[in-house]
C-alpha cells in the first residue's frame, strides 16, 4: 500500500495527475478516508456541473459489424453506447468499487446469501414512454441466462438458478451462496430491455440518460438527452456523438484540433508528445487490467515449479512498465488482484527482477534448451516488443527463450489456451472472486494458466459465501499466495487506461471499474464553454 | 483483389502505340477478340457478327466471360476465408468465447454443415439476388452495402473529376514542354507524391489543413442527414489524399505513350507540313496514345474505388474497403462475399469500359490484324 501511496503522490510531484485525480484515487486506496473526503466534498462543491452542448468522443474499438445488442456487445464503442442509452440494476462505485443502486433500489440477501431479494425503483421511464417493471426486469435476466443465448453475461448468470417476481420484488436464487452477487448484476451486458428485449434485442430502448437517435455500425451514433431521466445527477450535456475512429493518429488530430472533446486508447508510446498541445488533458486511471505471460501448470517443461519460479524472477517487471506502457501502469506481483480491489491482501512482498535467482530456480529444475513463447500483437498492445524484451532479460540469467511471432487472426483460438506458453491480457473483474472463479478455478473454460488445484478451489468456494469481512480477506491471501507461488501466471504489470480530452471536458470520474470512466464518460462530463 | 487477374491486361491496346517506354502493362494478347473462347458458341454465324459487329460481340462475349468471373471469384474468397485460421463464431467472439457459445452461433448459422452444402446455399440466394443477412449485425447486406457502395463511390468520383483531367493536361503540358524546366518540376513532383505512402500523404495534409490550419473538415466522417456542401467539405481532404496518389501514375502514363507516338513518322510529317506543337499532339498522337491512357485511367478508378480502404481509415470515412476489412476480420462470410463480388464486377466493368473506349477512339483496333 504504500508503494501505492507513494505511487500517487510521485504522479503529482511529476505533474500526471491533479489533486481531484490524487484525491479519488486515494480514496479509492482507503488512504486516509476521512481527509480525502473533506478535501473531495470541497473540490466537488467547486465544481458545479454546467448543463447543455454537443458532446463528441471519437472512439477506437467498434466495427460494420456491432449489433446493438446489449447481449452480443464486445467492442469498446457499444461497451459506451449501451451506458447512455441502458441502465443495470445495480452499478459499481466509481472510486470503491462497491455496489451502488440504479434500477434496484435496494436489496437484501439471506442469512446464507443464496436468496437474494430486490426492490426495483419506481416511476422510471423507457425512452418510449413505458414504465419500467419488474416483468421487464425479470424478463431481461431470463434472456440472458437462456443457454441457447449468444450473451456475453451468460457465465455470470449461470450461478443463478431462479428468477422469480415475488409481489412486485426481484428475486434471485442461486445455486450456492455469493456475497457479491450485486455487482454480478453490474455487468454491462445487462441491460433492461422493456419485455426483457425479446422482441427486438436491437432497439436500444432503455432507461439511460440519453435517447438513441440514430446509429452506423463502425461509424457513428448520435443521442439525445432523455428528458424524463430518473437520475438528475447525470447526462449533462443536450446530445452526444460518438464517432469511430480506429486509427490511433486519426484519433489524436481530432483531439488536437478540436473536433472531437474525447479520445480512447492513446498510444503509451506517443502520450508525451499529445501531452504538449495546449488544449490537450492525458486522463490516466489506474485499473484492473492487466499484461499477461501465462503457462500451462500441466504440460511439460512448465509442469515443474522450479521452472515457472525461474521464468517469474527473470521478468524485469520495471522495464516492462517503462517501456511497453510508457510509465502508465504498475508493476504486477503475479497474481491478479491490485489495489483497487476491495478486500486487497497487502503487504505481500514485491516480487522483483532476480537473475540471480532465477538461475538457481532454473538450475534445480533441470530443464535445458530454450523456451518456446507464443505471443502476438492482438495479446496486448506491443505483446511482442515485451516478448523481446523478456527474452534479454531471461538472458541475463542464462535463460533461452524462443519468441514465436504466432498471426493475430485466430490468436485467440489457436494459441491462446491452447499452447502452453504464451502472452494476454486480462480485463479485470468486479470482484476478486470473479477473477479467480473466471480464470484460476479447476473447472474454469479460460483457466488459462490449467491451474488445477482442489485445495485452492475449495478456499474460493468457502471464500464466497463468507459474510465475515476479515476472514475473507484471510482467504483472499492465502489463494494469491499460492497463485504467486505455484501458479503459472507471469504478471509483470497492470495497465492505465489512457485516454485524453480537450480541456473544456469537466468532471471526469476516474473510474475503477473500467475503460472511458467505466464506459459512463458521456453521462458523467460536461463541457466548460 | 481478386478481380485483377485475366481482366487486368488490356488485351486490345495493340495499336501503333504499344512497346513503348513505361507501357509494359500493355502487353499485346493477339486474337483475343477474333478467336471465340471455348464455350461459346461457334460456327459462321458468331465469326459473322464478331466481324461485322466487333463492338457488340466484344461486349457480349465480355459479359458472359465477367459472370463466370464472378462465380470464381466468389468461390476463392469462400475458399480463402475458409482458410484463414478461426471462424466466424470463435473470431466473433475473441477471447470471450466459451465452448456453449461458440456452439450456439455455429448450430444457428448452419457452420457445423459441410463446406460445399455451406457455399451451394450462398450460391442459391445470391443467383436470386439475396445475399442474405451480415452474420454479426443481423442486418440486410445489401441495405447496409447500399449505404457504403454510394460513400465509396461519392469519393471515387469526385476524386477522379479532379485527377483524370490534371493528369492528362500535365501529361501533355509534359510533352510540349519536353526535357525542359516544367517537364521535370512535373517529374518530380508527381514522383515525390507517388513515392509517399497513402497514408502518410493523408497524416501530411490532416496536421496541415486541420490541426495547425483548421480550414478543413476532420474527421471525413459522412453520415445520412448531411447536406451536400457539408459533405464536400467532408470529403476535401481524402480526395485531396487520392488525387496525390493516383496523378502520377495516369500523368506519366499519358507522357510516355504520347512521347512515343510522337516519335513516328507520320508526326514528323504533321511537323514538316509546319503544324503547331500543341495541335500535333492534340490532334493526330493524342488518339492514337490513347489507348493505354485509358487503360491506365481504368485502373486508377478501380482502385479509388476498391483500393483505399488506408486512406479510409486515416480519415475515419465510412467506405466500402473499411466495411469488407471489418467483415473479414470476424468471418462474416455473407458480407465478404457481396463486397468481393461488387469490387470484382467494378475491376470487370472498367476493364471492359476501357477496351470500348480505345476501339473508339482509334478505328484500327476494331480489326486486329
């Protein structure tokens, strides 16, 4: 944590973040609660978020082939659409993480937390001047757990054994009991639809603060503010247009010359040069995210934990930040939580470049002969430039590794999950023990490093449904030691969203959660004439 | 494009003016119009009307040689995208996919069907004219190909109503001017522009005009409710972008096979009878050059339609090139295939146009020695 610390007060010495920035991010660390929030509330009663203007974000990650479906959205660009025209019933804090009500009210789990029970708001509009119920709700859910559903929520809502409207509140039980079964239900694929959006998935008729008013595949969408929004603390500005851009430097001159206010996905390697336009902001925010080396815990050679203890010590985590993520990012500690996690295990030791190390770890485990490395571009951005990178400093221990560049088409398919030593990436969950359950449990489709072990899944499952805060964050140790330890995840860092907007662009939340202020950006910012 | 193949040489440019300087595209193919292909029909009464109509038995025979062009064509994308590593179902859904997902997309767009009962189907529906639905938007191809083809075109036109005469009169301002100082300015120019990647002609002109000027229009972005000024405007710099990219290659082409007309004798005759420079060249070389000029034209025009899928992104211009990549990269065979099908027709169909029109401009063509 206090490298954290350290971290945040570093940014603002060397001038990349303000103090409203330093003030959400350390409250989002738990770094001194109470002072954070005096000196938060006074810097947002400074702020008053201005009404009304056009509001344009040109966007990379959409394509001619995006469906509005909520359900199917995978691009960056319906990941931000879907948030101004749906609302979920439950959403994430910005800055903690935590579940906060939207179209739930309110809810109530059993003593077991197995049966959960939801007050849904009321008086809440569809754009087409329906109201909002609970058969919409409950029909909305069904949808998305159907098997025969091509949804992207599909895993999350597999736990959920019934849907159920009991006198006008939602109830959910579930097959086991999970105390974070809130912000399961704050994935972005969870859109209410009015009837559950079986009759036409594609409409984008919701609850948002902005109404659809028209849409491009690949090209552009363009809203309206809805006036009967039942949230006034939101959706500022009178209409938005997100245009896709997926070239870096087409996104970049828009930005600068001022025809769009905000940019996604800026290049680590050219931020210092848009860094000196004048009118330019850089909005870094630290995330869950994360780069990836991953081997197969049951495959030769990397079936031996000698050899993964080899290959983790001779990562120059530093370097890798330095140069790949051009200093926006942290260094990772080989299991996938960071500090902006809730119920974060601090304290364990730093895992740090050892050839030293590594050499004995290499030495024990016998092996001889290089390593082959699978890795691509599409694994993350400048996959292979780290590949290279890792392979110097591998070097230096007397470890040969073998870079295979692998075609980015079929990347994820072919290679990997498949092969047994490769780069990825990451996302992030809302929870620590979506993370593990999506990616670190036996059973698990993308348990990508085939880490198999019972003892680790039974801590998960007991974890999950344990009410007692303090036990649980005891579990959460244990199971990322032992993924530190004996997994196969080599995790050199957690990547920054970059992105960057003029300076007329006010009232940026730095959100945890995800990407473009967990994709809310066009509700959340207003513009500074 | 797959389109280029047998139809990219011009096969009737063998006038006076082929063999010469920069001209090796023009390579001759000697009988293609007098000897019917095999498959036609022969006997008297073809070889009467290719002799006595020789414009309409070419048009004719071309259009039955661009429909089974176009049957092959389809059947190599369906062949090549099939090829490529990951279908649609595993490509769609990336890094998210789970093994019931995947599964569902293949049993509901028919993916787990043989390869060749797959092709039949597009084959039944698109001989009919349907080309179905895009398999990840769901929506109507040919609706959302309507929008993209009229975008693509819109700049492709404009763009060659600006290149197609510069190129030309510089051509032949090139000639009279020959080895002297505007000559070689129009070298090098136009070589310094052809030698600049699209893109970075583009980057050039958007740091320029939009960003340290702000006289432009950026992003190139064209939407439905757009007036038409607003959308010239839009498209001010892509079209810029292009005319840098295709002037060179029509001006120099129009040099040389003038150049190289104008080295035969009955030239020097028009000279000795004590014509004027510019008269000789617009009146007696100029159509007999013109065959390659055209040709040359055709193919500029194919790729300002078809090739600038770079110059597209650059300027964030929602075109047909952007569409088919998009397509492409998910596997999203029903929209693949009608883009590859529309961009093969167009290389035909300017081929074809080009072969007519040099018949027309010269006479001696449309009787092959």
């Amino acid at each position: 944590m206090s490298d954290y610390k350290n971290y945040l007060a570093n940014q603002v010495k060397i001038g990349k973040m303000n103090r409203r920035e330093f003030m959400g991010r350390a409250m989002a660390a738990g770094i001194a609660l109470s002072s954070a929030s005096t000196l938060f509330a006074a810097s947002a009663a400074a702020q008053e978020p201005k009404r009304g203007g056009h509001l344009k974000l040109g966007l990379e990650g959409g394509s001619a082939t995006d469906a509005l479906d909520p359900a199917k959205a995978l691009s960056q660009v319906l990941f931000c659409v879907g948030r101004n025209w749906g609302d979920l019933l439950v959403e994430s804090h910005p800055l903690t993480g935590a579940a906060v009500p939207a179209l739930a009210e309110s809810w109530e789990p059993s003593p077991d937390a197995a049966v959960w029970t939801f007050k849904i708001r009321k008086g809440v509009q569809f754009h087409d001047g329906k109201e909002l119920t609970i058969e919409d709700v409950v029909k909305t859910l069904q949808r998305h757990t159907d098997e025969k559903s091509e949804s992207g929520a599909l895993g999350v809502m597999k736990s959920i054994k019934t849907i159920e409207n009991k006198g006008g509140d939602l109830v959910l039980t579930l097959t086991e009991g999970n105390a974070d079964l809130p912000l399961l239900l704050s994935d972005y694929h969870l859109i209410i639809q009015p009837g559950g959006g079986y009759d036409n998935p594609n409409a984008a008729i919701g609850t948002g603060p902005y109404k659809l008013t028209s849409f491009e595949a690949g090209v552009r969408a363009t809203f309206e503010k809805n006036p009967n929004d039942w949230n006034p603390n939101r959706g500022y500005v009178d209409s938005v247009e997100i245009i896709n851009m997926n070239d870096a430097t087409a996104r970049i001159a828009a930005l600068s010359s001022g025809q769009v206010h905000y940019i996604n996905r800026v290049d680590p390697k050219t931020v210092a040069l848009l860094k000196r336009a004048p009118t330019v902001e850089i909005l870094s925010t630290a995330g869950r995210g994360h780069y990836v080396f991953i081997m197969h815990c049951d495959k030769a050679p990397f079936d031996n934990n000698d050899l993964r203890m080899a290959l983790k010590y001779a990562m120059d985590r530093e370097n890798m930040v330095q140069t790949i993520l051009g200093g926006y990012g942290k260094v990772g500690n080989d299991f996938p939580i960071n500090s902006t996690y809730a119920l974060f295990p601090e304290g364990i030791e730093q895992r740090v470049y050892d050839p030293d190390k590594a050499a004995f770890h290499y030495k024990k485990s016998g092996h001889s002969g290089p390593v082959l490395l699978r890795t691509s571009d599409v694994a993350f951005p400048g996959a292979v430039d780290a590949a290279v990178l890792y392979q110097a400093s591998a070097k230096k221990a007397g470890i040969e590794i073998e870079v295979k560049r692998e075609p980015g088409d079929g990347y994820w398919s072919n290679v990997w999950n498949v092969q047994p030593f490769s780069t990825s990436y990451w996302g992030g969950r809302p929870t620590q023990d979506q993370m593990y359950s999506t990616a670190y449990l036996s059973t698990a489709d993308w348990n990508d490093t085939k880490f198999k072990r019972p003892d680790f899944d039974k801590i998960l499952l007991e974890a999950r449904s344990e009410l007692d805060e303090t036990k649980r964050k005891e579990m959460y140790r244990t199971m990322a030691m032992m993924v530190r330890d004996e997994g196969g995840l080599i995790l050199p860092m957690f990547n920054d969203f970059v992105n960057a907007s003029t300076k007329q662009v006010k009232g940026y939340v730095h959100d945890i959660g995800n990407d473009m202020s967990n994709g809310y950006v066009a509700t959340r910012v207003w513009l500074d004439a | 494009m797959a389109g280029g193949g047998p139809i990219t040489g011009p096969a009737l440019s063998t006038g006076p003016a082929a063999g010469g300087e920069g001209l090796s595209q023009s390579a001759p193919v000697p009988g293609a119009l007098v000897t019917p292909p095999t498959g036609v029909v022969t006997g008297t009464f073809w070889r009467r009307f290719t002799l006595r109509r020789p414009l309409a038995a070419l048009i004719i025979q071309r259009l039955g040689l661009s429909v089974g062009l176009l049957f092959a064509v389809s059947l190599m994308i369906f062949g090549g995208v099939e090829a490529l590593p990951g279908d649609f179902a595993t490509t769609y859904l990336g890094q998210s996919a789970t093994p019931q997902a995947v599964e569902n997309i293949r049993k509901d767009l028919g993916l787990d069907k043989p390869l060749t009962e797959r092709y039949l189907n597009w084959l039944g529906g698109a001989v009919k004219g349907d080309f179905g639905t895009s398999w990840a938007s769901k929506n109507s191809v040919s609706e959302q190909i309507g929008n993209r083809l009229g975008n693509s075109l819109f700049l492709a036109f404009f763009a060659a109503l600006v290149s197609v005469p510069l190129a030309v009169a510089l051509g032949m301002l090139a000639v009279q001017y020959r080895n002297r100082l505007p000559d070689k300015i129009i070298n090098v120019v136009s070589l310094a522009a052809i030698s600049l990647p699209e893109f970075f002609v583009g980057y050039l002109l958007i740091l320029f005009f939009a960003v340290q000027l702000g006289v432009a229009t950026f992003p190139a972005t064209v939407y439905d409710s757009m007036g038409f000024g607003e959308r010239l405007s839009a498209i001010a710099l892509p079209v810029a972008t292009l005319v840098l990219v295709v002037l060179a290659h029509m001006m120099r082409m129009t040099r040389a096979a003038i150049l190289n007309v104008m080295s035969s004798a009955y030239v020097e005759t028009a000279e000795l009878k004590g014509l004027s420079a510019f008269r000789i060249i617009a009146k007696h070389a100029a159509p007999n050059a013109v065959a390659p000029v055209i040709n040359v034209i055709a193919l500029n025009l194919a790729y300002l339609v078809v090739g600038v899928v770079v110059v597209e992104v650059v300027f964030v211009y929602p075109g047909m090139g952007q569409y088919m990549v998009d397509a492409v990269t998910v596997r999203d065979m029903p929209v693949v295939q009608a883009c590859g099908l529309i961009f093969a027709a167009f290389y035909i169909f300017l081929n074809m146009a080009a072969d007519i029109l040099a018949i027309l401009a010269n006479p001696r063509l449309r009787h092959p020695r």
